[in-house]
C-alpha cells in the first residue's frame, strides 16, 4: 500500500463498510486496490487524495487518528455511499482501538459492575455472605465474545485470498463492540488479525504467516474460553484496556539497548531498555503512527521522560536518574508531570550492575520467558558459521554447547538487522555478549537485537539502529562451519504445516482429497497420537459437506472447522514450547490432550 494515510479506528471502518450495497461490496476490495495507486498530500491532519481528475477524497484525523465516519469526505456524486469513503478506510493503518474512546460512545468498565473485573453486587455495607457466587461473564460479553469468534471463524475458512475489505470489516465490528463490552483483549486480538490478514494481502515484507496463525489462535481460542469462564480466569480473558502505571519512588537506571518498532498497523518509533540495580528491566518508549522513516530517526529523538535531552541512541549506553517515577507492570515508564529525570553515568554490558543479567543459565533464561516473561535472554555465544532457512540465511552460534540459531529480529530493508547479521557471519570464531528475543521452536531459536561491538567488547551495537562496517570485523578465528546435522525431532511439522496452511488458504486447501492416514500414523509411532487424531479431525472437518434433498451441496459448517482447527492449533503451540525447553536443556511438559 503506497498511501501514507493517517490511522483509522475500527468501528468507523466497519460502518463505513456496512453501509454499502451488495453490489458495491463486492467491488470494494477492487476499489481498495485502485486506490493505493492515486496520488495523495498531506496538509496538517488532513489527507486528501485524488480519486480521478475532478473527484478528491479527504481524511480529517485530529490528532493523528480518524476516529468518526464523517472524517472520511469525497466529493463524488454517490457520497455519503459511494465505495470510496469506504475504501480509504479500509486502506488506511488500523487505529489503536482505544483511541476510540475519544468519541465517548465506549462504557466504562469502572462504572458497570458486569463489565469490572472482580465487582459485587449489593452495598458494601452489608456483611458478604459465607459463599460468594464466582463471577461469570455478563450476558452481552458472552454475545460479543461469540460474534468476534464468528466473524473470525469466516476468516479462517476464507483463508488470506478470501478475506477480504468485508469479511475485515465484520471483525473490526466485532471488535469494536467487544471492546465498548469491557473485552480489550479480544478485541485487541480480532485488530492483529485483521492487520495481519492486510499485511498478507498487501505482500509486505514483514509479514509472516506464524504471526498470522498466533493472532488466530489468539481471538479464537480467548473468544472461545470466555464465557465458561470464572474469577481470575475470566479477568485475564477479558483484559485492561490501559495498564495502570503505579508510583515507584526513585530509580537508578543503565541503559541496555534500543530496537526500532515499525508494524504493520502504521506505528513506528523506538524503545529504549534499561535495567536498575537489582537487574529490573525498564522501557522507555516513542512510538506514534508512522513508518520506516520514523523507525528509523527515532533512535534520535529525545526520550518523553522528565527534562532529559538524551535520545533513545544515547540512553542505551548512559544512564538515567529518575525521581517520582511510575511504572506500569511491564515496566514500561511513566512519563507524566511529576517525574523528573537527568542524565547519569551508564554501565558496560560486562560491569556491574548489568553483568549480572548474563548470569542465569540459559535453560532458565528460556523457562522464564516461556512463562510470561518478557521474552529477551542475555547469552554469551561464539559465531560459528551460517545455515540457509527458508526465509534466507540464519546466523549459528554456540551457546554453552549448543548450537544456537540467530536470526533477524525485522526483515524491513530500512532497518540494518539482515545487513548487520550478514555481517557478523562472516566473523567465525567471533565471541560475543548478546541481547536476543527468544523465538519458540524445536530448535534453540532468537532473534539477535543487540551484541558486543566485534572489536570492542566495551562498545555495544544496537543492531536494529547501528549499522556495522566491514572495517568493524575482526579476522575471523575459525573457518565457517558448514549447516549442522539435521536434529532427530518429534515430526510435529505434519500436524503444525497444515494449521498454518489453513490459516493462509482457507478450509479449503485442506477439502482437497487425499490420504492423511500415513502422517496420522507417523504421528502415532513418534509418541503423538492425539496430535494424529487432531490433524484427521481437522481433514475431515475441512472436507464436511453434506447435499440437500435436491443434491445440492449445503454450506460448510465452519464452526466445526473453527473448532478443529482452534483444538490444533493450541496444541501445537503447547507442544513447541514443551520442545523448546527440551532443547535449551530444560524440562519439557508435555501439554494434556485438548
């Protein structure tokens, strides 16, 4: 998509959407297409854009985001219903969904006792009765939950190609009313599927069909859950829409390391990571709708905290003194009136008190992050060589005996991860301190986002940021190694190939005949006979088609693909983290059948 259009919240496009007629719903996704191709300015906070010689389109987003239909004006002869309000919404980034709450029309989830987690019913004066009832969802949450789980289910059974403008649409209006129903969370998660479903169609090249599958799993599988659940359960399934930030007194912050943040919703910017004394990690963060170009500059810009005129590039190696600072519960910080910072002097990775976040083995570094944790290990790694994946080469390194694969943390050519990586390969025998992401797989697995300077362990480089220099490398101490011998693991890959290919293409790649008994028993041989009868259930769902009276097919019954598919995917996930902390050294747990 070539237009630079400011975000546009969910409920607007939804309404926009609805309003069609027949006829033109079936030409929006043509006219979404057609639109990416006109020239468009921008002047201030509006975004006009030329549908054809005498017709314009404008976008009015105060604030940076529209959040009402009637922000979206063209001046064709068809408007207020033409296609082309309703294309540009669909075009457009997709707002956070609380920017919403602007327009006031959200409930207050503080003010209805069926919409907080964790409120009675009665006075609080009277004395709580010896069993208190568990607390259930209220009756118009059980209703928007199972209208998100439809409309997601439509998406999964059209696949990539057959989702398009009007099946999005539908689960932006789901989303929207389970969010002014007090379900942020699913909400939230039916917006990643509709960005993910765009990111697919629009061949960007940060797409990846697993974050695709995840936000599927993701709206169905809570969806799903909700409305049988009780008490905390219920409360983490419902979600915050805003993580409150709590006092935390003074800190003493080290700066650590900053990444980039671009995604495909149009938000960009920077984080910055630092840690305090006792190794707590802290972020600051400047992210606001945008693309590469200001993911890019934003390790530039001055962090929002206090007076400081430190940049994020400059924090992630001084340090920072804090006074009245809050914190939310991921440690992201508070930048309100009363907090005050200045700068101070920072820390090398390899002196106190940053050093000790490389301490823990790595087996427990991975548990933790398995855990809820926030998914970043400090390792100690020698480069090794390469090895070619699908989606292109894969650094290898040793850690603690293993073989380590470090790959790209963003594939966007702006950004100089893949530059740097390539880089860095040809540096075998290179021992580095490095900040990495886990990523979840049969095989040791993370996303390098920052390391020791090849020729300074002093210096480090924040590799999303930095870009290395040939002049940078040091010569290399061992030859490359060639690609390691191929591991002996659990043939999960039959079951997992075919939930990701469902979620690309839709029920149908999976109607198609054919036998999957044999992958069933080889399932079966290897120790995994429920993930067997899982991929045969989610065959045969695929290819469930009964005929009426008159011979004629009837529609599929996509709850029950929905269904099947939902049960293998949540378990396949569970069993590539049980194989991931197999393979970092750690306990695997096998999950129970779903």
């Amino acid at each position: 998509m070539s237009l630079d259009l400011p975000p546009v919240a969910p409920s607007v496009t939804a309404e926009l959407v609805e309003g069609l007629t027949p006829r033109l719903r079936k030409r929006l996704d043509a006219g979404v297409t057609k639109l990416a191709g006109r020239p468009s300015v921008r002047d201030g906070d509006t975004v006009r854009i030329a549908v054809d010689d005498d017709t314009h389109l404008e976008l009015h987003a105060p604030g940076g985001t529209v959040t009402s239909a009637d922000a979206i004006r063209c001046g064709c002869l068809l408007a207020p219903d033409c296609l082309h309000r309703a294309a540009a919404a669909s075009a457009a980034p997709i707002a956070d969904p609380s920017s919403e709450a602007a327009s006031g029309s959200e409930a207050d989830p503080g003010s209805n006792p069926d919409l907080a987690p964790g409120s009675g019913s009665g006075s609080g004066s009277e004395s709580a009765p010896d069993t208190v009832p568990a607390e259930t969802a209220a009756p118009d949450q059980r209703a928007a939950a199972q209208a998100t789980y439809d409309a997601a289910a439509a998406v999964l059974e059209a696949g990539t190609d057959g989702a398009g403008a009007v099946l999005q649409a539908e689960l932006l209006r789901a989303a929207h009313t389970a969010r002014i129903c007090g379900l942020p969370r699913i909400a939230a998660s039916a917006v990643s599927v509709v960005t993910q479903l765009r990111a697919a169609r629009g061949a960007d090249p940060a797409y990846r069909l697993t974050d695709l599958t995840a936000a599927l799993l993701d709206v169905l599988g809570t969806a799903h859950r909700l409305p049988g659940s009780t008490g905390p359960e219920l409360a983490a399934l419902r979600g915050t829409a805003r993580q409150p930030y709590t006092p935390d007194g003074s800190l003493r912050l080290y700066g650590l390391f900053a990444e980039p943040v671009l995604t495909a919703t149009g938000y960009a910017g920077a984080v910055t990571w630092t840690a305090d004394a006792e190794g707590r990690l802290h972020t600051v963060s400047d992210v606001a709708p945008g693309g590469s170009g200001r993911a890019v500059g934003a390790a530039d810009r001055a962090v929002h905290i206090g007076d400081t005129a430190l940049t994020h590039r400059e924090l992630s190696r001084a340090g920072l003194a804090v006074s009245g600072a809050t914190v939310s519960p991921t440690g992201r910080l508070g930048a309100g009136a009363g907090v005050r910072a200045v700068r101070a002097s920072g820390a090398a990775w390899r002196e106190d008190p940053l050093d000790r976040l490389w301490a823990p083995p790595a087996a427990e570094q991975v548990s933790r992050a398995l855990t809820g944790g926030d998914g970043l290990l400090f390792l100690d790694v020698t480069l090794t060589g390469t090895v070619r994946e699908a989606a292109g080469d894969c650094l290898l390194a040793d850690c603690d005996g293993l073989t380590l694969r470090l790959t790209a943390a963003h594939d966007h050519p702006a950004l100089p991860y893949r530059d740097n990586l390539r880089l860095l390969a040809a540096a075998p025998g290179t021992r580095l301190r490095v900040i990495a992401r886990l990523d979840p797989s049969p095989l040791p697995r993370a996303l390098l986002l920052a390391a020791d300077h090849p020729s300074d362990a002093g210096v480090h480089l924040d590799l999303g940021l930095d870009r290395l220099q040939h002049a940078d490398l040091p010569a290399p101490a061992l030859p490359a190694a060639g690609s390691p011998p191929a591991a002996d693991e659990a043939p999960l890959h039959l079951l997992r190939r075919r939930v990701h290919q469902a979620a690309s293409a839709g029920r149908r790649v999976l109607a198609f005949p054919g036998d999957s008994a044999a992958d069933s028993r080889r399932l079966g041989r290897s120790g995994l006979a429920c993930a067997g009868d899982l991929l045969d259930e989610l065959h045969s769902a695929a290819a469930d088609r009964s005929r009426d009276v008159f011979g004629r097919l009837v529609p599929a019954d996509i709850n029950r693909f929905a269904r099947a598919w939902l049960a293998a995917a949540h378990y396949t996930e569970e069993v590539d983290r049980a194989l991931c902390a197999a393979a970092w050294g750690g306990d695997p747990a096998l999950p129970p059948s779903p």
